[in-house]
C-alpha cells in the first residue's frame, strides 16, 4: 500500500510575533512526508529542488522514511523559496517574497518504483502538475486526497476544477470553500464542491477546528485549544499528511476511520505550530502523538445527555 | 430549586441579508427566559418595560412559565428599543438605534417571591445592576451565571471586573475575553479570567462553538453546521438560558453535568438563528430538541482511535 506525495520541497523564511528564521526546510512535501512517516513508511515524495539544496536536509528526509527517489536535483538551479511575515494574532500573513525558481517549470517525473502507488497525496502545487501525477500513473490510486489554495482559485480556476474532478477528497479551508463554491454557508459550499467531484470534503477552520463532509453526514474535529502557537507555517500540510498517512497505514477509507484520520491529521498539526517549521516535526514520539489524540477525545467527550426538557 | 433570570425585556428592530422586521419582542431576560422555559418551569424574570409594551406578549412569556411578577411595567413610558442590521455575511452587526428608556435608571426590585433562587442568571445589563440583584438575595444562590458584552469592559471596567468577582460562570464571546484579559491565546485568556473570580468560564465562538474552563480542564462544544442562518440576535442569550435551564432543572453543577448544559445551550441557540427574533423559540418540542441534541452528539462521534504510528 504505498503512499506517494507530491508537493514542493523548499525554502521558507519565517517571521512570526516570537521570532525569525533564515532560510529553513519547508515546503509541503516535506511537512506532508514527515507527518505521513509517523503512520507509513516509505513516503514516497516528487518534488524538485535545485543543487542549493542541502543534501545533509535529503538525508534527514530519508532518515524519517521519505523515500526521495522522485525527487529532482536540478544542477545550476536554486530551490523554490517563500517568505512570509505573519500578522500579530497568526490569523494573517503577507508574502514578503516569492521566488519560483525550480518550480517554474517542473515536470513531476515518477519513478517505476512509484507505480505500485496505491495512496496518492497531491499536496499545493499548480492543479495542471497534480493532474499530471494522476496521468502518470499506470493505475489508478485507490485514493487521492488534493490540497490546493485560493491562489489557483484566482489564476487558474478551470484547470482546477478540471484537476479537483478527478480526486476522491479535497482539502481546502473556510475561505477557499467560500471561494470556490460561491456559497458563505460551510454547509452549502460543502454540497457545491462535492457535486464538482469529490466524494469527500475537508474543511479545514485552523483554530476552529475541521469539517469533514461526505454525502449528507458531517464530522467535525475540534483544534485543540493551544497555550501558545508559535509558527502556523506547514500546519495545513502536516495535517493532510496526517490524514492519509492513517489511511494508507490502515488501508481503510470508509467515513469512520476517515474521521480518525481527521483527528490524527489535526493531532499532527497541533504539533507542528509549537516551534518553527518542521522542528517539531522531527523527533516526535509515539506515546506523544497516542497522548495528543486522547486529548482530542476527551475535550469532546462527554456523557450521554439525559432528557432535559420537561412538559 | 427557583431560577431567577435579570436582563431586557425590549423591543428589537432587525435587518439581516434575509428581511427586516418592524419593532419585534426581543431582550436579554426574554430569550433566556424562553429558552430556560423548556427545562424548567417557572423561570421568575426580573426586568422593566414601558406601558406600551403589548399584554399579549407579556400573557405569552407567561404560557411558556415565565413568571413575571419581577417585571416592571412603568406608566408613560417607552421600552429599551435596539436596532440593527447585520452583514452579508451575519458576522458583524452594526447598531442602528439605540433607545435606553425605562432602562437608564432600571432598578431592579426582587419580589419576596424570588428570594428562593438557587439558580441566578444575570443577563446582559449594566454591572451595577447585575449587583444589585446579587446583594438584594438574602441568601447567596448556589449557582451564579453572568452575561455581559465589550460594552461594559469599554465604559465601566472597574465595576465590570466587581460584578464578576462575584459569579460563578461566566459567560462572554472569543473577542470579549481577549479585550477583557488582554491575551490573544484563548487558554491563557482563561487562565486569567477565572483569577478574577469565576470557576467556570463559557466563551462562546459563534458559529465555531463553545468552550467550557474550569481549572485545568477544557471542553469543546462545536456548534451545528446550518445550512441557513437566519437571524443571529438572541443566539448568546438562548444559549445562557438554555445552560442555566439545563442545570435548574438537574439541580447538578458538577463539570461533567456542565458539559451537557453546554451542548443543551447549544442546541437552543441553534434553533434560535433558523428565524427572527424570538420566534423559533415559541412552539419547539421536547422531541425536537432531543434531536438535535443527538446531532451534536454525533457530529464528533468517533469509534476509539487506534494506535495509528508505526515504529
């Protein structure tokens, strides 16, 4: 049951209320491989990066089970690299700069050892380069799960439809369903964006928590309510690459073990905003991971409600 | 085991993305009194209107087990009259009108009847006069429960922070117990909160749910995904009466009885923003209720989860 991901591998330059970072590890391959590498292993990325790129950060990569055998080193070239600044609250940030680089024209090459990809993760890339991982593969996956964001939205709208008609769930958050759907109503949107395609929607409140939308049920996963969260960055990745990454473990895509999933993803995230970029992400335990999602369980749980009203 | 419930008894005029209205029965006490009414009988109101607030309104709180001998009724004068209108998207509102009235010098006069409260809900009001209802008690009621709004925090803080001193649960929004404890992060904003004095503190996130503190323990009520909503006025105050009904009625303040008042309230407020003003809340069934109790329930229902990381 292999899972491939395809997503950047990076360069990010962090500013946060509590700090900054040079240039550091990013991109949401990375932060989807490493989140996955905690349920499955190998992690089988595509993704391309230029000779800049560390092979000391390659090798910590595959250290954690990342299989990079897709990834493209492309000699005379630098590495995609994003800096952003985040807002005072973290519910904002600006782009402070933009450098496609490698990304520019990459062509997702996948190895032979790739087309036994039963799981497929297509993490934030231009909706034609997600499509063309569907193409490429001799048979298709039993799931694909696609992230996008409200940059496609704007630019290239028709080919992201065209790429989210093709996958099994989307992962997409308040605003880019609002986007996409035309509809301010979670529930409504939801009901547009699966008659698109998908036969399942994630809906991801960051804070707020997820919504995961399939036919007429509806789950929701709370957030845990953080003392401190210090960098957001990869936190939408590190969730996806939870979900799959329990779904490929346990090879069971039915709604209920679709909801674990959407708690271990959100348990995953929870991790990842303590520190900046994938740090957290690099020496995670299972007993710590188990401890989070009992956390999870039992900020919700409660009692059976007795009847209330009276006559 | 008598509730006693103080706040506005007042007219309301409302315009949202989805019609207006002409002056309508609204008001802090009337909401929570209608939706207290339907865990526990009679819910004994403490307020002030004007002689031109209509009998037949006063008749109907009556039939829903108000009881009303706590209401004022001052000759040759107006009721508190608001007036809104609400954004495209229900998530700000701005006030159009505002009429104090027989309001600006409420004194809130308690019959011998209601010195038999054990359960006090404080709705909305100015801090003076939420104090007073507690001081004018003979004895300390078992459970006190406090509404208020940014308002106060920005004209009266100091008598604010008296008033709260003394409750027991407090009730306010997300934004409201940042501005009141001056920390972004809701846990710290907690933490803070309750040194001020109450054990229990509710904040309310609107369509994102509700927590519930006490001490070092959290829980999370999400609230139900609608398809529509209607008219958000009195969703705060439902949800009050329903948490104080709930806990009337079962005479149990233990957490995990909270709990279930929480998700009660929730489920109230629910029904309260599917049409406007107060109506929703006039003919609801015990049987409705129930239900959409049980939706909540299933809403973050999960089998347990399994040991998802792999070694």
């Amino acid at each position: 049951m292999s899972l491939v991901v395809i997503g950047t591998v990076a360069f990010d330059a962090l500013e946060t209320p509590f700090g900054k970072t040079d240039k550091i590890v990013g991109g949401a391959a990375t932060y989807i491989g490493l989140s996955a590498s905690y349920s499955v292993k190998p992690v089988k990325i595509v993704a391309v990066v230029g000779d800049d790129f560390p092979q000391s950060d390659i090798l910590r990569l595959q250290e954690h089970g990342v299989d990079t055998e897709g990834l493209q080193i492309k000699a005379g070239e630098k590495s995609f690299f994003w800096s952003g600044k985040y807002s005072n609250d973290l519910n904002s940030r600006e782009t402070l700069v933009t450098e496609l680089n490698v990304l520019a024209d990459f062509d997702p090459v996948l190895p032979d050892s790739y087309q036994d990809c039963k799981y497929l993760m297509l993490g934030n890339l231009s909706p034609q380069v997600q499509r063309l991982v569907i193409q490429r593969l001799v048979n298709r996956p039993k799931l694909i799960v696609m992230d996008t964001m409200n940059f496609w939205m704007d630019i290239a709208l028709e080919e992201l439809k065209t790429t989210i008609e093709m996958v099994d769930v989307l992962s997409i958050n308040d605003e880019e369903a609002r986007q996409l759907s035309g509809q301010h109503s979670l529930v409504k949107a939801a009901k547009l964006i699966m008659a698109m395609g998908p036969k399942y929607l994630i809906i991801k409140k960051g804070e707020h928590g997820a919504l995961l939308f399939h036919k007429n049920q509806i789950f929701f996963a709370p957030a845990l309510p953080l003392e401190e969260v210090f960098d957001p960055t990869g936190a939408g990745d590190t969730f996806a690459g939870g979900f799959i990454g329990h779904l490929a473990a346990t090879d069971d895509i039915s709604f209920e073990n679709m909801k674990r999933a959407v708690i271990h993803g959100s348990a995953m995230a929870s991790f990842c905003v303590e520190k900046f970029g994938t740090e957290r992400l690099l020496n995670l335990t299972t007993a710590e991971i188990e401890a989070r999602e009992q956390q999870f369980a039992e900020l919700v749980a409660v009692q059976p409600l007795e009847a209330v009203a009276q006559s």
